[in-house]
C-alpha cells in the first residue's frame, strides 16, 4: 500500500507572496458547473473510461473469488484438469484487467490532455484582450501560475479524480456486499477496523491538505524568487550583493524544504498506520478464520479469499481521501480560473463600435484627465490638436506623462475623464483592431520576441517579402549591421534580446513600424539609446516616415523634435507650453531653458 502527497501538477513561477491559494469550500456548485462545462464535449470519453474502470472493478472482485473455488473445489478434491481450467480463467482475469487497464488510461489522458489545452487557450486568449490595468495589477508569475498549475490541478479532477471516485466507491460497496454475503461474521470481524481506518485517513486528509497546500505555495515562491533573482543577476553581480540574496534565498528555499518534509513526515507516518491497521484485520482473519475452518464454518479458500479481498478494500478508502484532496485543490484553481475567465475587459468593442476603414488623421484631445491608480492623477486637463499629417513633439521632464499620453492614444488605457478622437469620432465608439491596425509605435522599452530578427520586423505584417523587410531595415539603418551577421535576417534573437544592444532593438523596432507603415505614428524615444552619428542617420529616414501621417514625437532630445509642427511642453501631468520651435525659442520660458542647457552641454561635449 502507497500512499503519495500529490505533486503531479507543475507550479510556474510566481511573484512573492502574490500567490494566494484559496483554502476555499469543499464544494462550490457554480465551479463546478463552470468546470463541468469542459468535459461536455467528451462525454463519450468519459463514459467510455468509467466503464472500463467498472470492469476492471469487477474482474479485481472476482479473482479472488476464483481463487477461493480453486482451492476449496478444485485443488481440495483433487480435480486437476478443472484447477487447470481456472488458472487460466484467472489468466484470462488478469490479462483482461491489463487491457482494461491500458485503454482506460489512454483514453483518460487523452481527454486530460484535450481539456487542458483548451483552457489553456481559452485563458491565453483572455489574457490577451484583458486590458493593460490588469496586466499592471496582476503579475506575471500569478498569470503563469494560473495557466500552470491551477489548470493543471482543475485537469486532475476532471480527467481523472470524477472517474476514480465513481469507481473508488463502487468498488469500495461491492467488496463489503461481496464479503458479507461470503461469511457475514468474518466480514464484521474484518470490518471492525474500518472506523480506525476512516479515522486516520480523515486526520490526515486534514493536516495533509495544509501541508499540500504550504509546498504548493512555497515552490512557487521559490520559482518566482528565482526567477527574478536570474533576471536581476546583473545587478547584484554589479552590486556584489551575491552573500545578501544568497541568505535571502534560502529563507525561501529553507521554507520549501521545510514544507516537503513536513508533508513527508506526514505520510511517513500515515502509511505505517494503515499498514498496521491492515495487518490487524489479516491477522484478525488469520485467527478467527483459522478457528472457523477447525470448526467446519469456514473453508481455507474462503480465507485465501477474505484476505485478499482485505487488501483490496483499504485502497478505495485512500485513493477516495487522496481525490478529496484534489477536490479541494481544484476548486480552489476553478475559482482563481473563474475570477479571470468573467473578468470583463474594460477596454472592448460594443455594438455601437464603428470602423474607421482608412484613417484621415486628426487626433484630438480634449480635457482629458487619467489615473492609473486611484487618487494619483497623472494626466490634468490634456487639450491639444493634430491635423492631418502634421507632427506634433512631447517633451518634458520624465515622469510628466508623456508615455502616457501614447498609450491614451492605443486606448491601452481609458481616460478618465474628456474624450480622445481620431478624424471626430471618439476612441471608445472606434473598433479596437480598426483603431491599432491603423496606429504604429515604436515603444519606449523596444521590445522583440524570440524568433528571427526577420521575424520581428515582420511582426505587424507577416506577409511582406524579403525585399520590402530589408527596405525597411535599410531606412532604420539596421540594415548593414544585420547583414554583416553570419545567418542575417535570420539570426535568432534570445530571450530576453540578450544578443542585441539596447540601440539596435530599437532600430529593428523602428524597422518593424516603418513596414507596418501606420496611417499615425507614435514615436517614444525611439532613438534614444542610439548614438548621435546614427540618429542623425535616422533623422532622414524619420523625417521621411514622419511624411504624410499624423505623427506624435515623444522625444527628450530636444534636436530630434525642432522640426515637428507643434510642440507641447509637459509638465506634472499638464501642458505647459505649447508652440513651434521658434516660438518656445521667443517665449524663454521651460522650452527655452531646457533648450539652452541641452545645447550648450552638447556645446561642452563636442
Ligand atoms: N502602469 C503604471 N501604473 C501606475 N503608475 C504608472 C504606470 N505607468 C506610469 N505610471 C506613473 O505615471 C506617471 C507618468 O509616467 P509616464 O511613463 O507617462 O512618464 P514619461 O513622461 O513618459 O516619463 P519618461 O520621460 O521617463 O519616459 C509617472 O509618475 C509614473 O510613475
Ligand atoms: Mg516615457
């Protein structure tokens, strides 16, 4: 007899302390209609595995019952060629419940599989229409962790746990039924350790759900730690901080051992005491069956067959504790599912949404205020036009809300209060993917995937030839660099773009956006990690993007935007000053100083 803590789903990463496990109800009916929802479609399937799992119930009964009449019938009165005849019958027993066995399994794991994947994906694509404010609120580790392992424990349950317990009980009845109708006194006698038995596995399915659930949390934080520890290895090498995080770490790694071998302990000690509790009822049956046969109440079969039967009796009461564990796990994973499958988006399309097939370009902010966080407003009565083709530059201290006003722009927020239109029709009644498939940016962090440097400057428009790419790249000036590497566009780019300089990313991120060529363009300090001799390079090649679409520059800079048609001074949140190059100039106000000081440091440089 085994017992094991279950550690079959894997647990990703998670953020310290984010990882909230629900200790939760036993049973809540709306997960579980939600979770039921998923088997629907392989209900076939699943009936399919539930009666093999009754066949093999039932052949597990009757072995030993055929071992019995082989013994007391056969092998007693000397009948060879009928011992022989059940021996194979047994056989064939064995041979079918291997069958059943085998098909059962495959078909469960299929459907275990098949159902995992689709919430995978079902979660993934959520995910993706979620709005940045949830992205901001819920870490990544908590997203993976939900992805990982709260779909792995809900799959457990679905796939297997529904389907074990059916059967656990079925078997678990007729095994009783078939022992009290044998010899009902030594099914009593038998018996009379069950309570004991019921008693232990309850104390321990408690203290053991704790315990399951401590190392479930406490190799995710460690995960999670690591992770961000991997991440951050450059500072705290650059730091020598190496002695500090190693102590912090094994707080967390010491609390994860901790957890595995207090579970351990726990099934250290409940397995020996089912297997003594066991050991009772043999020897219970060993000795008072013993004294039935001298009394002629019982036969020696009968005994082989109490016994054997006994040790098919305790396994359904294990397994059944061990499902409520599962149970208990997977309701928990259902609800955390649930809270983000009926998650509304609070960014999405509604049926008043039009699109806006080919963009003019006149984007108007009018009064509009934002908040990312209650109580911290960031934006404060932005106002501001751009016509058509016209380029408009923010500029201002970091932190003003630059960015910010960018990602207004993509509605990756919603402004909480005004209103943003393109060409007079608000952002909110403009389809979302009419509205971004017509907005480029080159973002602030360059951000590529892994893949093939042809493969993210390719991101926004998959089918465009290699010709029309290495254009694009040429106009970026990304081009000559990319072509001197041994395997070109098709070098790999790692995770992370750890084989990419900081300024290179954001030429081929420039690349990726002059491709896509956006009716509006919104450019983030796109060439801020880049030296002066390259944007200068650049400048052209932007100018000549700039071209004929409404353009916003975000720029700290100042020589990349005195070109720009309007320019808007941001400051706390708020515009400052606002007018041409040579109008700031006049004004000698912010722009002007700023100006003053950045031209007489690159004054100083030169
Ligand atoms: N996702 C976010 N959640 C909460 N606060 C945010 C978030 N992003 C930015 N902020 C805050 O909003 C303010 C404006 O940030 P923003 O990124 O717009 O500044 P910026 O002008 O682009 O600065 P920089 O020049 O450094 O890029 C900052 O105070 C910042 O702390
Ligand atoms: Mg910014």
């Amino acid at each position: 007899m085994t017992f094991n803590i279950s550690t079959s789903s894997f647990h990703g990463p998670a953020h310290m302390g984010q990882y909230r496990d629900v200790t939760g109800k036993v049973f809540d009916w709306d997960i579980m209609r939600l979770l039921l929802h998923y088997l629907v479609p392989y209900r076939l399937q699943m009936a399919e595995s539930l009666l093999w799992m009754l066949i093999g119930s039932g052949l597990a009964l009757v072995t030993p019952y055929l071992t019995k009449q082989a013994i007391d019938v056969y092998i007693a009165q000397g009948n060879y060629s009928g011992l022989a005849w059940i021996a194979l019958l047994v056989l064939l027993c064995y041979t079918l419940s291997f069958l059943v066995d085998w098909r059962r399994r495959i078909v469960m794991s299929k459907v275990g599989n098949k159902i995992l994947n689709t919430m995978r994906g079902e979660l993934f694509r959520h995910y993706q229409v979620l709005s940045m404010s949830f992205l901001d609120q819920h870490g990544i580790g908590t997203l993976i962790s939900r992805m990982l392992g709260d779909v792995g424990v809900i799959n457990e349950l679905l796939s297997q746990g529904l389907v074990a317990m059916l059967s656990d009980i079925v078997m678990l009845v007729s095994i009783i039924v078939v022992m009290l109708a044998l010899s009902p006194r030594l099914a009593l006698l038998t018996f009379t350790v069950l309570p004991f038995m019921v008693l232990a596995t309850v104390l321990f399915s408690k203290k053991a759900r704790t315990a399951y659930r401590d190392t479930r949390m406490s190799s995710s934080n460690l995960t999670g730690r690591l992770a961000e520890d991997i991440d951050g290895m450059r500072v705290i090498q650059a730091f020598t901080e190496e002695g500090r995080m190693s102590r912090e770490f094994e707080t967390v790694n010491r609390s994860n051992r901790d957890a595995n071998i207090y579970a351990i302990k726990l099934s250290a000690i409940f397995s020996p005491t089912m297997e003594v509790l066991s050991m009772l009822a043999t020897c219970a049956i060993l000795w008072f069956g013993g004294r039935m046969v001298e009394g002629n109440t019982l036969t020696v079969g009968m005994i082989v067959a109490f016994l054997s039967y006994t040790s098919r009796l305790f396994q359904p009461i294990l397994d059944l504790s061990q499902v409520m564990n599962t149970w208990q796990a997977a309701m928990a994973g259902g609800e955390r599912v649930a809270q983000i499958l009926q998650l509304e988006p609070d960014i999405k399309d509604t049926s008043d949404s039009i699109d806006i097939p080919s963009i003019v370009g006149q984007v108007d902010f009018d009064g509009v205020d934002f908040q990312y966080l209650d109580n911290t407003p960031v934006l404060h009565n932005i106002s501001f036009s751009i016509p058509p083709r016209q380029t408009t530059a923010l500029v201002g201290p970091t932190g003003a809300g630059k960015s910010t006003i960018a990602s207004l722009l993509l509605r990756f927020y919603e402004a909480s209060g005004g209103e943003i239109r393109i060409d007079g029709v608000p952002l909110k009644k403009i389809k979302i993917t009419s509205l971004r498939s017509q907005l480029g940016v080159v973002p602030q962090e360059p951000f590529l995937f892994p893949g093939t440097i042809g493969y993210n400057i390719r991101f926004g428009r998959p089918d465009a030839s290699d010709a029309e790419v290495i254009q694009a790249a040429r106009a970026a000036r990304i081009h000559d660099y990319i072509s001197e590497l041994p395997q070109g566009y098709d070098t790999p780019v790692l995770e992370g773009s750890a084989n990419l300089s900081l300024g290179q990313r954001q030429l081929i991120c420039l690349a990726r956006t002059i491709l896509a060529s956006p009716h509006i363009l919104i450019l983030d300090e796109a060439t801020s990690n880049v030296d002066l001799r390259t944007e200068g390079l650049i400048q052209e090649a932007v100018e000549q993007l700039l071209e004929g679409r409404t353009s916003l520059v975000i720029a700290h800079r100042l020589a990349t935007v005195q070109h720009a048609d309007n320019i808007l001074v941001i400051d706390h949140g708020e515009i400052v000053e606002q007018g041409t190059h040579r109008e700031l100039l006049a004004k000698n106000g912010v722009y002007a100083h700023l100006y003053q000081t950045q031209f007489l440091t690159s004054e100083a440089m030169t």
